[in-house]
C-alpha cells in the first residue's frame, strides 16, 4: 500500500471512531421572554371639546372611536409602542331613570362576559380625589380585558373604560406591561371630571 492510502484510511479511521463514539456537546438555551422597554410615566390633559377631562399618558395617542356604535364622547387612549388600547365610552343619561339602569347593566354584562375564561374577577368600589365613585375591576387569567372600571353621577354622566391589548402575546408575558398601563388608567380615574 501506498503511504497516501495508509494515510486516508488511518484517518478516516479515526474519524468514524470520533464521529460514533462521543456525544455531541448540546446546552440547551434558556427560555427568553421579550425585552419590553417602559417609558416613564408621564401625563398631560385631555384637550378640550369632551364633556369630561382627565390626565392621560405622554406615551398615548387620542384616537376616535371608529367602529359603528360610536357615540359622541367616546374614544380610545392608545398605547403604539405597547399595543394596548384603553376604550372610552361616555353617555349622557339626561336624568333618564331607565337610560341610568340600562348603561349599569351593560357595564356588569361586559365585565361578566370575561368570566369564562377569568380565573379571578375583582371588584372594587372607590372614592377619587374629585368626588366620584368608581367601581374598578381586576380580571385575572387569559382574559382580553384585565382592568376595567365605570363611574356615574347617576343623574348626568355615565363614564366606563377597559383596557385592551391588540397582541397574542400570552398575559403572564404581559403583566408588566399591564401594570404599567393600570397606573395611567388609575391616573385617569383620579383626575378625571366632568364639564
């Protein structure tokens, strides 16, 4: 044999040996989560031309609610960096006993609607620095809507918003982001007045 073959075959040798005999090196990465930068919580007023006015976040935008129940006095405070929406519906119940019962009820029956999917539904009932009484809720589990909360003078003003997130991304991922945007909404619950 030549030693260019005895060469060859010694090292193909060695390599099947080496090839089939040692596991390979493997680590397995660790599980990431995406890296979600905050922005600090900064607030200015609502413009003017609303029947009502409250402090909202610097990193929002004022929207009008477009979809086709809108009314006059609804909007949407929207997160762009964050993808999450807090929609704002106002009605003006003109001292209408029924139109006062109607928007009470509409405002459980959207609140119960996450009860399928909740696994804790947490109501409760405040007093904000300008007088009003709120009744906020806390949902917990893979819900579309994690905080929410409705205010009335019971004779005027019938005030609710709900927070929403236009992501997949599963809620856990998002509690910081969740807890972020409930203190702006709670922000805006406690400035909030009526014109």
């Amino acid at each position: 044999m030549r030693f260019s073959s005895l060469l060859l075959l010694l090292l193909a040798g060695c390599w099947g040996l080496t090839a089939c005999s040692s596991e390979p090196d493997y680590t397995p990465k660790p599980k990431g989560y995406n890296r979600i930068d905050l922005p600090p919580h900064e607030f200015r007023a609502l413009p003017a031309g609303r029947p009502y006015t409250f402090e909202y976040s610097r990193a929002a935008k004022i929207l009008r609610d477009s979809s086709y129940l809108a009314q006059p006095g609804w909007l949407n405070v929207y997160y762009p960096q964050l993808h999450a929406n807090v929609q704002i519906t106002y009605t003006n119940i003109v001292r209408n006993k029924q139109l006062y019962n109607k928007m009470m009820e509409d405002a459980r029956k959207l609140t119960a609607k996450h009860q399928i999917k909740a696994t804790s539904i947490e109501e409760r009932i405040l007093k904000t620095p300008n007088g009003l009484r709120a009744s906020v809720f806390e949902l917990e589990g893979e819900v579309p809507s994690q905080f929410q909360f409705y205010t009335t003078d019971s004779t005027q003003h019938f005030f609710r918003a709900a927070l929403y997130f236009r992501t997949a991304t599963a809620n856990d991922s998002l509690a910081p982001v969740i807890e972020y945007v409930k203190y702006d909404v709670m922000r805006m619950l406690n400035t909030l007045r009526y014109q």
